[in-house]
C-alpha cells in the first residue's frame, strides 16, 4: 500500500510507493525544495539509521521478508524529529527550538541573543536600532558546515516520479512550440503595448533633448544678461577723453542698446519691461539735453525705432511682457487702480516731443526718415494708423499736412487697405487751399483709388528720356512704386533734373523693394556723373547716409565708399559707414567680418558717436555668426569709450543669434 504522508516543511501531501520507505526524497514543492526521509511503515523494513541520516548515504539494509512474530511492531518514524537532529551537529546539544544566538552591536556594543533560526540574517539592534548580521556559528572540531558551504560529495537525492526539479527547468524555443503545434495558440500583443514600446525610447529622447536645449538656453541667456550689464558699467564719465560733446551721445547709443535687448528678449516679464523703459527714458534725456548735431538726429531716429518692441498682443500685455501700442479705452474693465498705464503712442509722443524741441529741434530731412521708419515698422503689426495721430508731435504746424501725406503713402505701401488710405485722402485734401497743389505722396495715393477723389490737381507727365521737374518726378515716381512697377520708378528717377531730387526718389525705391541692387547702381552712377556740380543741387549729407545704408543693404561696399566719401563732415562721414555696415548685416545670414571696417581712432579726440555705433554692429554681427569671445576680449577696444559698445553688441548678437 502506499504511503500517506506530508512534508515537514511546508506541509504538502503525498502518497508514495512503499519502496521509497527509509529514502530521502525533495519536496516538489518549488518555493520549499526541502529534502526529507519516507518513514518506514510497521513490518516493511528497517528505519534508517541516524548516522545515515546525517551523512546523507542513502541506507543499503535489505527490507525483512516477513517480521518475527513475537516482535511488536515498528513505531511510528516521527520525520521532523529525525530531521531536525539530522541537522544537529551534535545530538547531546539542546534541541534546535530552544538554542540561540549572542549579537553584539557594531555600533553601540549592546549584546543580546537572537533564535537559533536567524543565524545570518539582518537585524536590528534594540539598543540604538542600528542593522546588525547575526554571525554564523562554526561547526565543532573544523567540521564543515554544509548548511553554509554546499551539500556533502555524493550526496544522492532521490527525486519524485512525474516531479520535476527547478534546476532541471530549461527554455522552450519557438521550434519546439511550433512542432507542437502551440505556435498558433500564442495571444498577440495588444496595440497600445506596441506603441508603448516605440514611444517611449522617443519621448524619452525628445525630453532629453529639451532638457539639454533649455539648460544650453538658459546659459546663453545668463551670458547675455552678464554682457549688457557689464557695458552698463561702463559707460563713459563726464570727464571722459572723449569730445565733451561725444560724452552724452555715446552714454545715450547704449542706453538705446540696453533698452532694445530688454524690450526684445523672449521670456520678458515686467522687470525687464520697466528696465527697457527706464533705459529709453535714460538715452532720451541724454539726447534731448545736448546741441543739434547730426550724431544725436540719428540716435534720435534708433531710439524711436526700438521703442516700437515695447508693443504687443493683449496676452502679452495681460501678461506684463507687453505694453498696448494705443492708450486703453476708458471703462474697459482692465484699467489698474494706482497703476500708470503705459503705451507705445505715449512712448512715442515723449521722444517725437522731444526731436521738435522748439530750442534744438532734429532737422526736418531726419524727422521724415523717423516718420518713414516707424510708419514701415507699425504697418506690419497693423498699427499703422497710429502714426498719423503722432505727426503733430513730430512736426510743426507748417509742416504738419505734408508729413500727413508721407504717413498716408508709406502705410498704403506697406499695408495695402483701399478703405482707409480712401478715409484719409479725403480727410487731408481739404488742408490744401486753392492754388497750391497737395504734396506728391498724396497725389499718388489718390490716382490709386477708385473713383479718384474729384477735383484732385494732377501735373503733367510725358514718359520718355526727357528731364524732368521735381514735383512730377515724386508724383509718378511714387506712382509707379505703390503699383509695383520699380523698374519704371527708377528710369523715372534717371531722367536728368536736380541731383538731390533723382537721389531721393532712388533712395526711396530701394527702401521700398526687396532688391535694392538696381536702384542703387543708378542712384551711384546718377551721384558720379552731376553729384558735385552746383548747376545740378547740392546732395544733403543725410541723403548720402540714407544712400549707404541702401548700399549695404545690396552688398554693394564699393557704392557705401562713395556715398560715405562724398559726405562733407567727418562726424556725419562715420555715420554713412556705420549705416553701411548696418545694412549689410541685417540682410542674410550673419558671417563673420573683421573689425578694421570700423578704424577705432588712435587719437580719442577724433572719436565720434557714428564710429561706436559702427562698431557695435560689427561685433553685434559677429556674434550672431558664432563669436562668443569673454568679455576681456573687448578690452583692446577701450575701457569707457568703445568697450561697451562691444559688449552691447555682443549681447544683442547673441539674442539675434536664438
């Protein structure tokens, strides 16, 4: 009959064939693997011996054919007991249940004892709670503990029909499933575990990426923040080396600078917003305090031009990063209480305020090349009618309705709306009494509408190679540019005439189209043939600076030669290079170009502001073309003179460059 029995470990029941009697056997049990004997039953053998027990040789006595019938019978083989003191090292020694383990702690030297059972495990001290391993006792006499070091050699364990060992478990491959015909069984992965695993490498990638981009950006950003500050500190004193009369115009060109970087960084927030203003208010009162001159007309000009980036959509206002281009209406709802509300119109009137001042006014020529450049500028954030609102404070009242007409035909041009240039013409034709005819940007304008306001005075024109006078050489000229026949604009500007009249409309077609190439050439070879004739006008210096900055614009350096030397003054000279380079660098990408377009002055008495300026754009561009030179590099340049100017152009470079 079979024997019914459990494992002593984990209490699994079997029934065994009764030739296992007296054997060693493993649990089948995969978390219990515990190897016990099979009892022997009454009158089917012999119990195995104790030092068979703990050698682990399996017994060889033979099994009794029939017992002796005077023998009582066997008692029951208790498998616990017999295993537990197989286990014992010496059977006088306590039971296993009752002995225990001394500890004493590394950290605090508490002793104490633990169970027998945890001998290398880890535990707490109850002392100071540090972990303590409970050390391993060694066995008597040198013998060696095969608990610690491996099962006895030759050790034989019988293993259990049909069971199998977890150390005999091996890998199926797919061949062998397939030749079982389990292939087909096996259930396909779900969608989403597929897109998992494509998708995530990716993010995580992509977060990767970002992370790295961020902390690249972050550190870009420090350093610009790093170089305009230090540029700040060096601005030249009052008792600079510097023409006393150079001083405030090269404080004022890096308050400008300063005052564009803050404007125009990507993460503005207030703070930034105020420092832009405070430094605009700073170059504005620098500006404004000092003599006519032609240096402060054009730091004039670039101060009104970076003022335009303090405007922005109502999410960045509403964010603090933004100021309105307009005042806010009253009762919107969104007015602060105690807060002064600024706009780009207010900004604006200040600095227009001051170019008129009635003691130092900007030249007129100066006044309409700002009203142009902010007019272009406002018209592509559809802001344009702002402009004609700000002519009184830019202009007299003499010069108000012409300067009205140059608004009018420079937001036609740049932003194209039949309806309002229609409201303005009709607005400002009336100005015009009896006898004197509107100016030509408005008569151009009005022969594109429909219908053509009526009674509208139009001058003659008869095309061919002919001269002509000034009035219909602006008429037709801008004519032909609002309906995007430059071609025809500059054979009109080539027809004989004043020199300063064809110049000015040549100038004009080359601001207003994207290639400024041919009309540049004319307007180079127009200055060649009659540019120094008295007969012919004589060419303003203003003109001529105008003119370079075309040239760059057209990558034409020969023809910013010409235009900066036909200049009359060194002051106004150095500008016309500066505008040059200006142009040039702000047309494709950035490369790298070498600091000697700009000659610094051996003699700092012969320094001017339009040579600082030249040379922050050249240090500007060089490092949107990938210079990142530390600060000492610009030592060279001249501490409280040039050096500043370097370092602002490095930091607006590097803001360019993101």
């Amino acid at each position: 009959m079979a024997i019914e029995m459990q494992c002593p470990a984990c209490k699994k029941a079997y029934r065994l064939k009764d030739e296992l009697a007296g054997k060693k056997v493993t649990c089948a049990n995969a978390e219990c693997r515990t190897v016990f004997a099979v009892p022997v039953k009454p009158g089917t053998g012999t119990a195995p011996t104790l030092a068979a027990l703990k050698s682990g040789v399996r017994p060889v006595g033979k099994p009794a054919a029939k017992p002796a019938a005077k023998l009582p019978p066997a008692p029951a083989f208790d498998v616990e007991t017999a295993a537990l003191t197989a286990l014992n090292d010496d059977p006088d020694e306590v039971p296993v249940e009752t002995r225990v383990i001394g500890v004493k702690c590394d950290n605090c030297d508490h002793q104490w004892t633990e169970p027998w059972d945890k001998q290398g495990k880890n535990v707490l001290c109850p002392e100071c709670r540090a972990r303590q391993r409970v050390p391993v006792p060694a066995a008597k006499g040198g013998k060696t503990d095969w608990r610690q070091d491996g099962m006895p050699a030759g050790r034989k364990i019988e293993q259990l029909a049909n069971v199998t060992s977890s150390t005999d478990s091996k890998y199926v491959d797919g061949g062998s499933l397939r030749a079982a015909g389990l292939g087909a069984e096996l259930e396909p992965r779900p969608v989403w575990q597929k897109v998992f695993v494509v998708a995530f490498p990716v993010v995580v990638v992509t977060l990767l990426v970002a992370s790295v981009v961020a902390y690249r950006g972050s550190r870009a950003d420090s350093k610009e923040v790093e170089t305009m500050g230090l540029a700040l500190k060096d601005l030249p004193p009052d008792d600079s080396l510097l023409p006393k009369a150079e001083v405030p115009l090269f404080r004022a060109g890096l308050f400008i600078a300063a005052g564009e970087y803050a404007a125009r960084r990507e993460d503005k927030g207030p703070k930034d917003l105020a420092d832009a203003m405070t430094h605009f208010g700073k170059a504005r009162q620098e500006l404004e305090a000092q003599p006519g001159s032609f240096g402060r007309d054009a730091l004039f000009a670039e101060l009104a031009a970076a003022q335009l980036a303090l405007g922005g959509t109502q999410e960045q206002v509403d964010a603090g990063q933004r100021i309105r281009y307009v005042a806010q209406a009253a009762g919107s709802g969104r007015a602060r209480i105690n807060e002064k509300a600024h706009d780009v119109q207010g900004e604006l009137r200040q600095t227009f305020a001051a170019m008129l001042n009635r003691e130092r006014p900007v030249a007129l020529e100066a006044r309409y090349g700002v009203l142009r450049r902010v007019t272009r500028d406002l018209a592509k954030v559809n802001q344009a009618d702002l402009v004609e609102r700000l002519v009184p404070a830019l202009f007299n009242d003499a010069e108000h309705p012409e300067a009205t007409a140059v608004a009018i035909f420079e937001a036609a041009k740049a932003s194209p709306d039949p309806a309002r240039a229609s409201a303005s013409v009709a607005a400002l034709l009336p100005t015009f009494v009896a006898g004197r005819a509107p100016p030509a940007p408005l008569v151009a304008v009005a022969q594109t509408l429909d219908p053509v306001p009526a009674g509208l005075k139009v001058p003659p024109y008869s095309p061919g190679p002919g001269p002509l006078d000034d009035t219909p050489r602006a008429t037709y000229g801008l004519l032909f540019l609002l309906t995007n026949k430059p071609g025809e604009a500059i054979e009109v500007g080539k027809r004989p005439g004043r020199t300063d009249s064809r110049l000015r409309l040549l100038a004009h077609v080359a601001e207003l189209t994207s290639e400024p190439g041919p009309a540049v050439a004319a307007a180079g070879e127009v200055y060649a043939a009659d540019g120094r004739k008295r007969e012919f006008g004589e060419v303003p210096d203003a003109l001529l600076v105008r003119l370079a900055l075309q040239a760059g614009r057209a990558n034409q350096p020969d023809r910013v030669d010409q235009f900066a030397k036909g200049v009359g003054r060194d002051d106004v000279r150095a500008w016309a290079r500066a505008e040059g380079l200006r142009g040039q660098f702000t047309t494709g990408p950035a490369k790298p170009a070498a600091e000697t377009l700009i000659e610094v002055p051996a003699d700092l008495k012969d320094a001017r502001s339009g040579t600082a300026w030249g040379r922050l754009w050249i240090a500007r561009n060089n490092a949107a073309a990938g210079d990142k030179r530390p600060a000492e590099g610009f030592d060279a340049w001249g501490r409280g003179t040039f050096r500043p100017y370097g370092l602002a152009g490095q930091a607006l470079g590097l803001q360019d460059r993101k």
